[in-house]
C-alpha cells in the first residue's frame, strides 16, 4: 500500500489541478440555461474515467442529464464495485455572499472553494483518482470497478431510477461505494449504515360547503380548523409514542452492536440541541436524542394551512383546511402499508360532519447494511488504517431515495463512505471540502479496493 | 295614526324619488378615488334633514369622512330619541355581475335595487321619511329627535366613536333606534336584542431558532406545528366546553321569558344546517344551534399557517407557527379579562422548548337591551301593531361594534329594528330592498315615534 500512498502523496497537487477542472464546470442540473454544461461536465467526467484507464466509457442520454458510465472488467473471478457519485451541483445563489467566485476554485487554509467541492465533485474525485493510482503503481486492478455518475442528484435522480430499472444486468456488482455524506466528526472515519424511510401524506378537510362568519355560526358548526388541530393531536400520545394502530408492529429493536457504536460516539446531546436553540429533546420514552433520530420512526407536521392568515381580525370558520404529515420509518416499516393505517386512522378521527382526504405524496423504503456486514468491515478496516482512528458507525435520519434504489434493484450493500463535513456549506454560498480528507478518502479508498479483492460474496 | 299611515301610503311613489336620489350617490367609504362622493351625500343627508323640519343640521368634519347631525328638540320634557344611520356603502365590486348598474337605481319586483338599498341608506331612510311624515299630518313631533349619520360603517367607525366620546352631551338621549339588521323572516317584525361580544387574539409560537430538516431531526425535537395544534384542542373538551379557567363564571343564564321567545321562532335547526351542506349541529351540550350562536360563548380558530404550504412534500420542521383563535362572548364575560386568562391559559399549555407570544388583535363587549326593558316594549308593540304580526325577538351571535359603543358611551337602550333580510345581498352584487318592508318601516317608525311620548325613563 506504501507505494500507491506515496502516489496519491507526490501527485495531490497535480490531482487538485483537475479537481479544479471539473469544479470550473457551472453544472447546475435545476437551471435549464445550463443544459450545455450539465452535458459538458458529463463529457469531462466520461474523459478523466478514460485516462485513468477505465477501458469502456460510455454517455447515456435520458430525458434529462446524461448518465455517464465507465467500467474496467479486467479482473475476472474477482468482486466487482460500482462507485456512484454525481456531477450536478446546487445553485450558487445568492452570489454576493461568496468569499470567491463559486465557479472559480481557490485553494485556501487547507481547503478547497468551490460550488460542488464537496457535495459531490470533491467527494467522488477521490475514487477516481485512488483507483488512477493503484492502475499507475500496480498497472492493473485487484477487482472488477464499475462507475456511474448522474446529472441530477440535486432534481430527484428521476432518471437515474428509470436507468438502475432498465440496466441491472450492466450495473450488477458486490457492492455500491458512495462518498456524498459527511464525518461525524472532523478526521474520524465515518460510515452511515442506515437511513430512514419516509411516508408523506397531505391532509385536507371540509366543514361547511363555504366560508362562514363565526359570530353569525360560531359554537354551533363543526370549525375544520379546530377539528384538524384535534386530529393531528391525535396521532402521537402524552409520551410521544405515534397511535397509528399497528404502527411499531414491524419495528426492529436496537442491536447491542449499534448500542455499542452509539456509546463510542460520545454524543453530546446538550451541545447538539444548543445548536438549534433547544434545552430539551422532546420524543418518545426510553430513547435519547440520537437513538430518536437514527433507529426511532416519527412524525411530523410539515406544514398547516387554512382561514385568514393575513394582518389584523378576520372572523372567519373556514370551509377546508389542509396539512402536511411526514412519517419517518425504519425498517422493517412498509411506506405503503403505513399509508393505509394512517389514512384508516385519520379517517376514524374525523368528527361527524368533516369530510376528510387524505393523499399519498411521496414513500421511501427505510434501509440499513447491518453493521457487522462483510463489506463494511472492510470499509470500516480500510478507514481505520488510513484515518489513524476507529471507523464510527453512524445511521442518517433522513432518506437518501438512490442509496436504497441501489440497494433494492442491484441487491449489493452500499458503503457510505462519507468524506465531507456538515459544516462544508453544501447547498449554501462558500461551499468548500477539506483537503486533508480529500486525501485520505483517496488513500481509503485504494486501501478499500485493494482489500476488497478478497471479499467473497455469501 | 291613520292618517300618518294615509300620507306614507299616498307619497310613497314621491318618497321612492328621493331614496333613489340618495342612491345614485357612490358613497363608498373605502374606496379614496370617492371622497368627495362621500362628502356629497354627507350633504344631501343633511338637506335631507332640513327639508322634512329638522331645525339644527351641523355637518362635523373628521379625520375620515363627515358626520352628519341633526335635532329637532320641539318637545321639552318629552323623552329624546336618536336615530342612527349611515350613508356610506360596499364597493361595488365585481360590477359585471349586477343586474342593473349598482349606482342607477331600478325598481323592479316590488324591490329597489342599488348599492346602498338595503344596507343602510333605504333603512335609516325609513325613519326620515316617517318623520316628515309626521310633521305633514299633526306639524310637530311629540318627542326631541336626534339624526347621527356617520360615512364610515362599512370600515370601521372609528372616528364615530371619537365623536361619541367628545359629544356625549350633544347625543344625550332616552333611546337609540337602529335600523340595520334583518328581519327574521320576510314580514315578520323583528327586534335584535343580544349582541355577542369578541376577544380575537394571535398567538406565535418558535421551537428550534431556524427551519429543521424533519429527517435529520425528527423525532427529537419540539415541532412547533404539532406543539400548535396539541395547544389548539386543548382549548375545548370532548364536550365541546372551552376550557379556559374561569371562562364561564360570568355568563348569565338564558331567562324564561328568552326560552320562550326562541321558542316561538320555530327555528328549523336541520334547514340552518343543510344551507350550509351540514348535518350536525356540533357545539356545547345541551343546547341547540340557536341558542349556542346566540347565547352562549365560543371559540373558533379562524386562521393557522406554518411550513410548508406549496405543491409537493417537502419535509421541513418549522421554527415557527402561528394561529388565530376567537372568542365570542355573551354577558357579563369581559373581553380584556378573557384575554388574560387565554394568554394565561395558552402559556401553560406550551410545552418545554416552546416560546408563546398570545397578542390581542380586538376585543368588543356583549351587550343586550333586556327583552323586557320599556323601550322594547314600545317598538315591538309599534312593530305588531303594522306589520299585523307578533314581533320576534332575535339576537345576534356576531358583533355590531357601534351599538355596543352607543349603549356603553350613552347610557341608553339601543332599539335594533331591523328592516332588511338576509338574503338582500348587502355587500353583494344586486342589493336590493323590500318596498313592502319599507313602506312597513315608515309606518312603525312613525308608531313607534309617536307611542315614544309616553315613555319615562326610569
């Protein structure tokens, strides 16, 4: 390994000129003014894969961004990786806010800024570039790589999903290496195991067939805005427990090994809520703030609407009301099982008189590796190795929906390998990466591959 | 009387003349391009005034549009009655929808039909033209006669009540006769004795310091939209009983002789419903929808937003949510003692981590005129008397600011003699009046003026 670290070592500075490249490209996938350079960061991704060595590289097209592929098969017998990373970045809005030019990287304080330094140009650099190395040192590939970079992370990955559908034979693989999350903590080694899945539902519903006076019928008529506030109150106890029926019946328990990894993280619950303004972690009994978060579901008000919302007095009991309600799961929760007892639920909850709708917006699987699965222990070793630090095991409480795309249509395990930081301003001006993990994500990532060689699918 | 009536009957046609003079004058007080408009029918009112016998005619200028007075004191030791009106109207608005132009009075199906006919020029013209008719026949007036007519009902009457407060002198009186509320029903003589009163408050709430992602915070944290709805049904019991301490320590009982005029009206609650597409009266128990609007307090939320309200799911934990609550009261709840123990109230239903700010937006009395009081007994007598009907004793479950402000500020019985209907379309396209109503209002106003001599204040 001494060979290809020394490598990533004597030529990160060259490596930071073509990082510098790519984050030049303004590939911003919502702005429909910057098709062509969605397209011509497609085609600078497709030439690095080449000159790194990856034999076969191809664009695909779609309705939207193209898909760029690549894949080195030289290594017959042996596991196979599909590393996925996409080229499109957020807005850069608003630019007075920017320190330097957001399409105009600068390196400063051992970082790099730049729209797109982290989230994810910077992050899936350093597999291409870990994987540069090994062919330069080694001349070939312990294993079989695959990659594939989409256009549209940022939109939906809409059509990354039609592609994953239609290319399963193409993408098949032993496991999917994404680095688009982030550290816990600066310089410690960090895989994200689990995500949660969601169920969105949107609320809406009538009283009277119009809007009323209150003074003319207040006291006398079903009020959808107090009858919503009723339902919604409904749906989670004095203890925060969700009532939903049969609502924790699929849940699975916390494992001792993810207690243990918690205990490690020596999670700062007072300082995570300070953060945010709050003194106290309001959720269900019997979980801390983290456990909530990462293995607990939960629910939520995303948003309410109905009557006069403007200045002053309006007396006013409305005909409708609305609202929005998002499910967090985890696994072994079904989204559209879920739906169903929640929309029984509400359904059971309405007064006489109030007719209620309600309508699915959007279901996310919840998904996990299990933490003692055999790829991520030799991620986990691979990290440790090159961080000088034991590998933390964190789980994310929000749904990435093309991780568990992944997981479900290729059936491999994906390795979050994180290598960015909360902090890096991702999605806001001054988005920067961190150069110290941008080389050791390199170096993790060649130790990862080399190592994988060995890995034996069960 | 008869030949009072005998006069009304024979110059009707010439009385309609000048109400449709009255009413081609676009008074619209909210509308500034109308000012002068406004102005100019202060004018013609005053005319008005002189023109039928009305000795002392004074135009005050306000901050806002003038006020028009006018008295006749003829009759020392005789009681004083002040008679109320207010020339200003509705915007027009939307114009396509009338039927004729809303300034170009048409008479047509026994109706006029103007902006203004019915709310309130064609009303307060009723007691304009009983008088002169009464000059006519006997050449004086058996009480004092005060005219007030204000130009800004239709937003707010706030320079009214400044003028109240600076005049109490000036306005003394033994009655204040109203005529700007509905009949019951078409021919049925009418008197509104009950207002309801109104406490209105806006309350925010603020959990975490900014917006949350729900999936990376979930489940641990207080979400203000849930906090807010969870403190909204608190505010009533399953009973429909509000739930604020001490809120129902000074509503008054309904008396005997109130059941048995609400049991004459034979109101047909299932009909009230079914207008407005409802099946259920749903409010406090062991009342009925009349009697819940009328005579016992509410609470209505008439407005609440926070989150999220677009197309689409977004998954977002606010760090604000707001709310509109009402409360209508009835004797002897005070609105400002209402409002303490609200704001009270709602402050010890927020939970931990969740800051409340209750503001007062408004806040009016209740008032009632005792359905037994002399006065009342006068009108309704007058009332039967011409309309050949019993009259009916109705109240009002909203808030008629103005009356309770005459009631409060000079100390004197306020008469709601209603000459309107419902379904007159005030503050609609197409208003219209009753002619038969009015020709009937001229009548018993002059009754009523008449049979007003022999009353002594207590």
């Amino acid at each position: 390994m001494k060979q290809i670290y020394d490598y990533i070592d004597s030529n990160f500075n060259n490596f930071l000129e073509d990082l510098k490249d790519l984050l030049r490209i303004p590939s911003i996938s919502s702005n429909p003014e910057k098709k062509g350079d969605v397209r011509n960061c497609a085609y600078f991704a497709a030439n690095k894969l080449k000159e790194i060595g990856i034999n076969k590289v191809n664009i695909f097209d779609t309705q939207g961004h193209p898909i760029v592929y690549g894949e080195w098969l030289g290594a017959p017998g042996k596991p196979t990786l599909l590393i996925y990373g996409h080229y499109d970045v957020q807005p850069p809005e608003p630019l007075e806010l920017w320190k330097y030019p957001p399409f105009e990287p600068v390196i400063e304080d051992d970082k790099i800024w730049a729209r797109g330094a982290t989230d994810d140009k910077g992050q899936f650099f350093a597999h291409l570039k870990s994987v540069e190395s090994i062919f330069k040192v080694e001349g070939t590939l312990p294993i079989n790589v695959k990659f594939l970079f989409e256009g549209e992370e940022e939109i939906g990955s809409s059509n990354l999903k039609i592609f994953l559908d239609k290319h399963k034979e193409l993408l098949k693989c032993d496991a999917v290496l994404i680095s688009d999350t982030s550290l816990y903590e600066p310089g410690v080694p960090t895989i994200t195991y689990g995500l949660r899945g969601l169920c969105y539902a949107e609320i809406e519903v009538e009283g009277p067939n119009r809007d009323l006076h209150s003074g003319s019928y207040g006291g006398a008529v079903i009020n959808p805005l107090n009858a919503l506030t009723n339902i919604i109150s409904k749906l989670k106890d004095k203890n925060e427990k969700i009532t939903i029926p049969n609502f924790y019946k699929d849940v699975l328990k916390i494992s001792d090994k993810e207690k243990k990894a918690i205990k490690k993280l020596k999670f700062n619950e007072k300082e995570f809520l300070s953060s945010i303004g709050l003194k106290n972690s309001i959720g269900e009994k019997g979980f801390n703030a983290l456990e909530r978060i990462w293995f607990r579901p939960s629910l939520d008000c995303n948003g309410i609407w109905g009557g006069f919302t403007g200045e002053g007095a309006k007396t006013v009991i409305p005909s409708k009301a609305f609202a929005k309600i998002s499910i967090r799961l985890v696994l072994n929760q079904n989204p559209a099982k879920i739906f169903k007892e929640l929309e029984k639920y509400l359904k059971s909850l309405a007064p006489k008189d109030l007719k209620i709708n309600v309508k699915q917006l959007h279901g996310g699987d919840p998904a996990i590796v299990p933490i003692d699965h055999p790829v991520i222990a030799i991620a986990s070793k691979s990290l440790t190795e090159v961080f000088g630090k034991e590998t933390c095991f964190i789980r994310e409480g929000g749904s990435i929906p093309i991780v568990v795309e992944f997981m479900k249509k290729l059936k491999a395990p994906a390795i979050l390998m994180g290598l960015g930081l909360d902090s890096e301003n991702l999605h806001s001006p001054n988005e920067h990466f961190s150069l110290t993990h941008l080389r050791l994500g390199m170096k993790a990532s060649a130790n990862f591959i080399m190592n994988f060689a060995n890995y034996k699918r069960k």
